[in-house]
C-alpha cells in the first residue's frame, strides 16, 4: 500500500511537470535531454530536502499526530492548488498595468533588477514562461530556474510524505523518475495536439489526487 501511495503522490506533484511539457509542445519550444535531466534532479533534490524537514519533525511530534498532520498537510495543498485554479481568471483580470515612468542614472539600474526579479516572479508563477530569451529552446540556465518554479510547488507534499511515514530517498527518487517522464511525454504529445483542451481537463487532477492520499492517511 505504501509503494501504491508513493506512486500515487509522485504522478499528483509531477503533473504540473506534464501541464508544462504540453505547452512547450504546443508551441514547439525543445528541451534537450540536459536540461530534461537537471529538472528532474531539482525536482528530486527539493522533494529530498522536503523529506528531511518533515522526518525532523517527528522527533517533536508522536507518530500518531504525525501522520494525521500529514494527511492535513496533503489535503491543505490539494485544495490551495484547486482553489488557485478556480481563482487564476480572476487574478489576471484583476492584474494592473504597471506605470510608465522615465529613468535616468541609477533609477535604470533598479529597473533593470526589478525587471530581472519580475521575470524570475513570473517564472514561479507561470512555469510555461521560462523560455525568457525566446530562443524556442529551454537553457541550462532557464531550465535551472524552470526546475526550482516546478519543485517549490511539491515542497510541502514531501513535508506530509514524510510525516505519513514515505521512505525520504525512495519518494525523491521516484518523483524525479516522474518528473521526468511527464515532462518529456508532455512535450511529445503537444506537438500532436492543436489545443490544450486535454490539459485544461487534467488540471484539476493533481489537487484532487493529494486531496484523496491526505484523507486516506487520516482515516485507513
């Protein structure tokens, strides 16, 4: 069951990797097999350091809180990513323009790091975005960022995998497995489609998933 459950909460944190590949498919942007791999790596590495805070905490907390904190924490991360979604029209309806202003001097300097940290916003915000240069390629460099936007997202699952008791290393390594594999088919099979009809009907699918686990730690 355990192994079922990890399988589980390694497809639900990797689909947004799959969301992320159709659309760079869609729009014929590549990644290569380096910047494929250093994704998945960060991805597995964040899930790692993840594992790590949530089994110091069960030095602090009894293992029968623990997993129910866990479950609490799967579900608290499956509805946010649900309500983001039913929310997410309404955010870039209610997105001002920003004021266009003249720089001199110093101020084109702040503006020039503001404009960097906009982007960087952005790209943990809308991972789709991180072909910054609009090269139609993904970069080591964009794919470093692109891989940090991706594994803060399953940060907090990997705090409750580790407090409902996942193997930390195992869970790393087999979302990074994932993360992989859904990047890469997500490109492939985006290039086949003409719209994202398919993705749009996913979407809701990894809020539920955790959703579901969360409950399932609680009361089996």
């Amino acid at each position: 069951m355990t192994w079922i459950s990890i399988f589980v909460l390694a497809f639900a944190v990797s689909l947004d990797s799959f969301g992320v590949g159709l659309t760079y498919g869609l729009r014929n942007i590549r990644i290569s097999i380096f910047p494929l791999l250093l994704i998945s790596l960060l991805s597995g590495l964040m899930i790692l350091l993840a594992t790590q805070v949530g089994s110091g905490l069960l030095y602090v907390i009894p293992e029968s809180l623990a997993e129910a904190l866990g479950g609490i924490i799967l579900i608290a991360i499956g509805i946010w990513a649900i309500y983001n979604l039913l929310t997410q029209k309404d955010k870039k309806n209610s997105e001002s323009k920003p004021e266009k202003r003249k720089h001199t001097g110093s101020d084109n300097i702040i503006t020039i790091e503001v404009k960097r940290l906009g982007i960087l916003i952005q790209i943990l915000k809308t991972p789709s975005k991180a072909d910054i240069d609009k090269s139609g390629e993904i970069s080591i460099a964009e794919a470093a960022v692109l891989g940090l936007a991706l594994s803060l997202d399953a940060f907090g699952a990997g705090i409750g995998a580790a407090l409902v008791g996942f193997p930390p290393l195992q869970t790393a390594v087999l979302i990074a497995i994932c993360s992989f594999l859904c990047l890469y088919f997500g490109v492939l099979l985006g290039r086949t489609f003409s719209s994202i009809k398919l993705f749009q009907k996913i979407s809701y699918l990894p809020g539920t998933m955790l959703i579901i686990l969360g409950l399932t730690k609680i009361f089996y």
